[in-house]
C-alpha cells in the first residue's frame, strides 16, 4: 500500500514524443498537436498527481477532438433559421461559388483596366448595385456596421450630433449596438423621442447648431406593437431639407425582392422604397436577405458616395476580391430576376408539400433501420432570422425523434459530432430537425447521422 502511494506520486510526466507516437496519424498539423500536447503536460504538471498514461492520453485526445471542431467547416442546419449569423447567413448563389474559384485561383482585373490602364475597384459591382437600388450611385465595404461607421465619421467631421430614435438603438448579432457603434467613431449620440414613441416634433426639438445628421435605422430584428408610433421617413426626409441636414437610412436585412413577392407578412422596405422617400444614403448588409457574401452595400446620391470614397478610412474598410467576385454574381442575379437561383430566397420559398413529402420519405428510411426510436414528421416554424422580418413565421415540417437509449441532450451531441455536423434543437420532449433549412441534397446524410445516433 505504501509503495503504491510512493509510485503513484513519483509517475513522471511523459516525454511529449511518447504521447504523439501514441497518437498516430491525425488531421490537424504537427505544429498544432505538438502545442496542445505540452499545453496539457503543463496543466497536469500544476497538479499535485500525474495521472496515469491512457488517462493523459484520453485527455489530449478529447482536447484534440474539441480543437477539431472549432475548425470552420460545413454544418447541417436543422434549426429552420434560414439567415443564421451563427451559421455563416446567407448560402452562396452556385454562380457566386464558382466566381470565387475563377477569380480566387488566379491574376483578375481587379484594378486593372483591360484598355490597358489603371483601372477602379469595383466599378463594375457599384453600377449594378445603383441601378438594383434605383440610386444615383452605390460602393461597397465589409459590412454594415462598417458602412455605418464610414458614414457617421464622414458626416461629423465638423459637427457632432447624431439624431436617432430611442426606439432604433438596436443591438444587432454578436453584441454589438448600434449605438455604441456610431459613438466609437467619436460622434455623439442625440438620442430623442422614447423608447415606443417618437414623433416628429422630437426629431425637430433635437436639431441644434451641433447636429451633424439624422439616422434612421430599421428595427430588423425585432417589433414592437401596442402604444407605439413613429415618424415615416418622408416627414422626417422633409424636416431633413428644411433643415439642410444629411438624412440616413440603416435597412439592416436589405430586401431587395419585395417581401409580399417573397409572400412573407412583414413589410421590409426595399433600397429603391427608402431612397425614393427622399433618403441620401442607404445601408444594408450583403449576406441578409440580398443572400450574398457578407458586405455593406450604400446607395444614394452620387456626391455623397463619391465622398466617402474619399475618406482615408474608405481604405482600410474596402472590400477584397474575393468579396467583391461573389456579390458581383449576387447582383447580377438579382438583376436578372432570378431569385430561385439565390439560395436564402430559395429557401423561403419551398412549398410545405415538398417538405411533408421529404420527411415522408426520411422517417420511411429510418423507420425501417432504426428500432430504438420514435420517429415522427411535425409541424414547425421557420424563421427568416438572421435580424430579418422578426414577425414572419414560416410554416414548416420537422422530423420528431424521441431517443429510446438516451437522453436528449447525448443525442443532440452524437449529432454535433457527426461529420458533417447536424444541428437540431430540443422542444419539450423532443428533437426537432427542421427541413426548410437543410438542402435536399443533405438528406442522405441527415439520415445516416441519425441512424449512427440511434444504434450508439
Ligand atoms: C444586421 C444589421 C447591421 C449589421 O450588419 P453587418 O453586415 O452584420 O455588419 C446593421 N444594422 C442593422 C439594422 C442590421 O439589421
């Protein structure tokens, strides 16, 4: 017993050559393993024991399986939130996919002009982009929120105030507000009306010898109703002119096809809507319902957006080729009228007889493999997502599944685990994979994870 003790405390911490070699092949590099290696040895040395080596060994290897997962990678969504930001948005159009291969396996015009000339970013991106907003002119940047810091530095430059509704100062994904945005820029906020009313008379109350601009910013991903009012954006347009003060609006999703034609409920304002009501410049972001990559689309005026080209920090906030490739083949669908081919809008499209027919088809399968379950088709709500049309609920249809040999929880992980991953949610007592965000073509794949899952 006494011996036991001695040699359970004298076990030494094994060589990290020992613990790679027991490893074997794996995916990730070298360099990467090695770190995570002594990374573990470390921690256990702070211990007060060395624990045995295969438990060393279970240890690393499970740390290795985590790294492994925080790699990017395709998912399965099953969530029914057809723009998840935690998901990557917008699923790229085929005829994006393949401009990024063209344009990122190579030499691209990029600033070159085939006259043989120094040629502009974008040029070509821009033009189309006006001419879908029905804008005088349009650029391009990383995202919204940086448009939105490009736009406010360059309107206060000389003067500081930003007028916004208490009722628009949202927080949009990844904690981040829309207010504690326009103040990094060093404006300052000029905060009117409350937080379910704003008239008229507050934005004019507010205007002062220090207002630099208005800001409108569309309330994307939630609504409020009840004791609620706000000005249109034409009063607050004409209050704008009377005033000579620069009027902006923040659209957030960016719809592009009118939500009736979508036939979604809630009314979303296109550009082309906020522009004609009298807006100098627009935002929005390319990977919400415009279902490109992510950017920041502004449009309006032709002064204005040559101006904010000319900012010094037009520069650092500019898109890459990359970028630039697969909107340039977003826009160009959209111009051409062809929103079947752009995937986020596909997906809010499907019929329910095509979903019921799928899950038809899958609980089928799985009925005949998988004894230990109760698999059933339901009925379920999509979700535009994504800070797009809080209201509109689409109809859906799950795949219902009761786990016979474990908990709910283990069975939503065995499928997190799976490669690629599925990803599902718990609803009450059951788990619920919604079809109207995964793609037909992920079917087979859905039900071999399942299967994996159930006789585990
Ligand atoms: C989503 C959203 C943004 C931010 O867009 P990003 O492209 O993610 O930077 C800004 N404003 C509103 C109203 C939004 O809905």
């Amino acid at each position: 017993m006494h011996d036991r003790i001695k040699s359970h405390r004298r076990r030494r911490i094994p060589a990290v050559t020992r613990i790679l070699d027991a490893l074997g092949h794996c995916d990730l590099p070298r360099p990467v393993i090695v770190d995570l290696v002594r990374r573990k040895l470390s921690e256990i040395r702070a211990q007060r024991s060395v624990p045995e080596f295969e438990s060393i060994m279970v240890l690393v290897r499970r740390s290795l399986d985590e790294l492994r997962a925080s790699k990017l990678q395709p998912v399965i969504n099953g969530t029914g939130i057809v723009i998840h930001t935690n998901f990557g948005r917008a699923p790229l159009p085929p005829n994006a996919i393949r401009a990024l291969g063209e344009i990122g396996s190579g030499y691209s015009n990029l600033e070159y002009d085939l006259r043989g000339e120094r040629g502009r970013r974008g040029s070509y991106v821009e033009g189309a982009l006006a001419l879908l907003c029905k804008a005088d002119a349009a650029t391009v940047v990383n995202n919204c929120a940086a448009a939105l810091v490009l736009i406010v530095r360059h309107f206060t430059r000389t003067k500081t105030d930003v007028v916004i509704s208490r009722g628009e100062l949202v927080q949009i994904g990844g904690g981040f507000r829309i207010g504690e945005i326009i103040e990094a820029t060093g404006a300052k906020l000029r905060e009117v009306g409350a937080t379910n009313k704003t008239t008229l008379n507050d934005y004019a109350r507010a205007i002062g010898p220090n207002t630099a601009m208005i800001l409108k910013v569309h309330r994307s991903n939630f609504f409020m109703s009840g004791f609620v009012e706000s000005a249109s954006t034409e009063k607050i347009n004409d209050l704008a002119r009377k005033k000579g003060l620069p009027f902006v609006e923040d659209l957030g999703s960016g719809a592009i096809v009118a939500t009736k034609e979508l036939g979604i409920a809630d009314k979303e304002p296109t550009p082309a809507e906020a522009l004609k009501s009298g807006v100098d410049l627009v935002c929005f972001s390319g990977d919400k319902l415009f279902g490109g990559p992510q950017a920041g689309i502004i449009a309006g005026k032709k002064r204005l957006i040559a101006a904010l080209k000319d900012e010094p920090l037009f520069r650092a906030l500019r898109c890459d080729k990359l970028s630039l490739a697969a909107l340039q083949a977003t826009v160009d669908l959209h111009l051409n009228q062809k929103k079947a081919q752009i995937p986020t809008l596909a997906l809010l499209q499907i019929s329910e007889n095509e979903l019921r027919a799928r899950a038809a088809a899958i609980c089928d399968d799985l009925s005949k493999s998988c004894f230990g379950l109760q698999i059933t088709s339901g009925r379920g709500t999509a979700k535009t997502g994504g800070g797009t049309l809080p209201k509109s609920n689409l109809p859906s249809v799950t795949i219902d599944i009761i786990p016979k040999n474990s908990s709910l929880g283990d069975f939503a992980a065995t499928l997190r685990a799976w490669n690629p991953p599925v990803i599902g949610r718990i609803a009450g007592d059951k788990f619920k994979l919604d079809l109207r965000t995964i793609f037909p073509h992920q079917d087979g794949v859905v039900i071999q994870a399942i299967m994996a899952a159930c006789t585990k």
